[in-house]
C-alpha cells in the first residue's frame, strides 16, 4: 500500500521552524494531535484515483510549499464531492482538446466539472503596487464608524509603511471629528483633512499621505463590516485586493471549450485577509465611491461597481462558461474540520449547478444584493471527524 508519510518513530513534538517546509514538519513531528492529522490525509489518499495518485504524492512530499498546498487542494476536493455522493473521475478526457480538468463528477445522471487553480504570490502586484495595496489592507482595519476616508498617496516611500502607528494617529483623529457638523455633498477642500509623514531614522520624509473625511450617513455610521476606504487618483480610482482571485479566473473561461455540463473553478488562497468583500470585487467589479463634480463645483458621493468583475462586464454577464467559483481561504490539514467556504454562484450561467451542500453558498439575489446560505451541517460531520478534531493539544507542555 503507498502512503504518504514515512514509516518511522517519531520523537520530535516541537513546533514548525523557520524553513521547515510543510511536508517536513507533518513527517517529523509527533504528538497524539498531529497523528489524526496524517491519518486523515493517508485517507484521503486512498481514496484518490489511482492514476492520480503518484502525481499528488510527488506534490505532498515536495520541499516547495506551493506544491505541497496545491496537491492537499486537490485532494480536499476530490474528498467534498466523493463527501456529497458523487462518482469522481480524475482528469477526465475530453473531446476535440488534449487538455484535461482535475476533476469530473457525477451522481444521479448530472455531471459537474471541477479544476482546481491556486492564486498564488505571482498571481498579485508586487513591488510598488503591492506596497500600496498594503498599505491600502492595514487601512481599511480602521476603526471608523462614522466617515469614510479619501486617501491620496503623495509620495510613495522604498520600504512598507510601518501602518500601526497611522492607524493609530488616524483613530485619533477621526474620533475627534462630528459628522453632523461634516456636509455629505461639496467640495474636497471643504472636507477635514489630515496629511501624514512617515520619517526615517535620517530624518528623511519616506511615505506622504493625505486624507480627507467623508461622513457617512446616519444610517450607515457604526455598521460592522463597511470598509472605511475610498481610494482616489486622477477621477476616481479604488483598492485592488481582487487581483489573485482575478489572476487565478484569468485564462479558465474557454479554457476546455463547450463542456455541455457545469463548470466549477475552485480557487486556494494562502491570504490571510482576503474577505468576501474582495471576492465579489473580483467577480462583480471593484466597488469604488465615484465622484461627480456638476459646473457650479459642487461634488457628489455614489458607490458604484467597475465593469472590472470577472462576471460583470458593465451591461452583460460575461464567463458564463464558469457556472461557479469556489473559494477556500488558507486551507490547512489540520483545520479541515472548522474551516468553511464559500462557492459563489454565476448569476446566468450557461449551465447551472445543483446545490453542494458541504459549502456555504452565495449566491445574487433579485435586488442586488448578495444571498448566503449555510450548510446544513458542521465540515467535520461532512467528513466524518469528531468535536473537536483533532483531539488535543498540538504542542504540549513539557513535563
């Protein structure tokens, strides 16, 4: 029987180390904990097709991270559809190409086609653009339960900006300002403003930031959830958390041709804030505040959507060959059973999918605004586990 995991005793129930790669560490470490960890993964495995499983190995076992995480994706999926009673058929042959999707699924005579895609480092900005969009994610944790910011990025400093002690002087500012006393309409230079320069150790001026205050409506003040940034650069420009999830969607479109069945691109990212405010970015348009200026130089406020979703194309649906997208968020062996995820669902797709009840749904709704819908039950009922799983601690204290 092929497994996974070397067959050794294991004596060493210390943490991960900087450089352990991940294989490295679930093959060394020991501990009851990390025990029930393996032993679901050499599960999993036995189930995978047998003609994949050389492939997925390879990638388990592999010192890279990224193959590591990719291979253990896969495997998650093949684990949901066998989980909700489908036959899965691994790189399935299709006709009239030589290219293949990871998984074809089938039950009760309704097929589904499943590939799995990572939005990986080299899927998002880097450099100047990805020290902006850092910046942009530290601000957007503010606390602002009453205004909204228009940040300008003056000038733009060759390292990150150390973003807690702006927050903080922001905070302080922002609660020392009445948003009744703040017009909702009018013009930029009629707003309260704050401009921020982060020094360094030589004195130098690194990051210039200017800010201005936007009240938001007494409706919307103290609503959790509501990011506080709108983003602003020539006419109007706004924060792009999207692009991994764009880049990952980018070439799936056509990319097997017609398959006369659902198509679903489930989607793995490593990010630690990526949010469903950053997925319907990505497939609906970028929500931005857009500025109009009337001739008598009055400004006014509306929150709009960029015909920028991977779905939305301004007047038409687009991609409707992606009958889904399936997100999972920092997907790890050893959380499997609390982690949830959402699949997100086309709003006139050319074929539609039957409900897949392991994931947590989203799905458009006739006003426009975003339906979510919960399993029916927990992930670690779905697979079997118990409460909690694992049991234990994973490091202990040494007596």
């Amino acid at each position: 029987m092929v497994t996974i995991f070397s067959e050794i005793t294991r004596t060493d129930p210390s943490p991960a180390v900087h450089g352990d790669a991940r294989f490295k560490f679930l093959d060394r470490v020991s501990g009851a904990y990390w025990d029930q960890v393996r032993d679901v993964i050499e599960d999993w495995f036995s189930r995978l097709c047998p003609d994949a499983q050389a492939d997925v190995r390879g990638r388990l076992r592999s010192k890279d991270d990224r193959q590591f995480s990719g291979a253990f994706f896969e495997l998650y999926l093949h684990e949901c559809l066998l989980r909700m009673g489908y036959t899965v058929t691994c790189h399935p042959v299709l006709v009239g190409t030589t290219r293949r999707p990871d998984f074809l699924a089938e039950k009760d005579g309704r097929s589904v086609y499943v590939e799995a895609r990572s939005a990986s480092d080299s899927d998002v900005a880097v450099g100047a653009a990805a020290r902006i969009n850092a910046v942009h994610e530290s601000l957007n944790r503010l606390d602002s339960p009453n205004f909204f910011l228009w940040i300008e990025v003056v000038r733009q400093g060759p390292g990150p900006l150390r973003a807690k002690p702006l927050r903080g002087r922001l905070e302080r500012w922002l609660s020392g300002l009445d948003p009744d006393k703040v017009p909702l309409g009018g013009r930029r230079d009629d707003l309260p403003s704050h401009l921020y320069k982060e020094q360094t150790e030589g004195d130098d001026v690194s990051w210039i930031i200017e800010f201005w205050a936007i009240p938001k409506s007494s409706e919307a003040r103290g609503r959790e959830g509501v990011r506080p940034l709108g983003i602003f650069g020539g006419n109007a420009a706004s924060v792009n958390d999207e692009d991994g999830i764009r880049g990952a969607l980018s070439d799936k479109g056509a990319a097997y041709g017609p398959l006369g069945a659902p198509f679903i691109v489930a989607v793995a990212s490593s990010s630690m804030s990526l949010d469903d405010h950053d997925v319907r970015n990505a497939l609906y348009g970028t929500e931005m505040l857009q500025i109009a200026t009337a001739p008598d130089g009055t400004e006014s406020h509306a929150v709009v959507r960029e015909a920028n979703g991977y779905w939305y194309a301004g007047d038409n649906w687009d991609h409707r060959g992606v009958s889904a997208v399936l997100v999972v968020k920092q997907l790890h062996p050893a959380f499997v059973g609390n982690q949830q995820h959402t699949i997100w669902e086309h709003p006139d797709p050319a074929h539609a999918i039957e409900a897949l009840p392991i994931w947590r749904s989203a799905i458009l709704g006739a006003d426009g605004r975003m339906e979510f819908d919960d399993p029916p039950r927990t992930q670690s009922d779905w697979f079997g586990l118990g409460d909690p799983w694992p049991i234990g601690e994973p490091f202990p204290r040494q007596s």
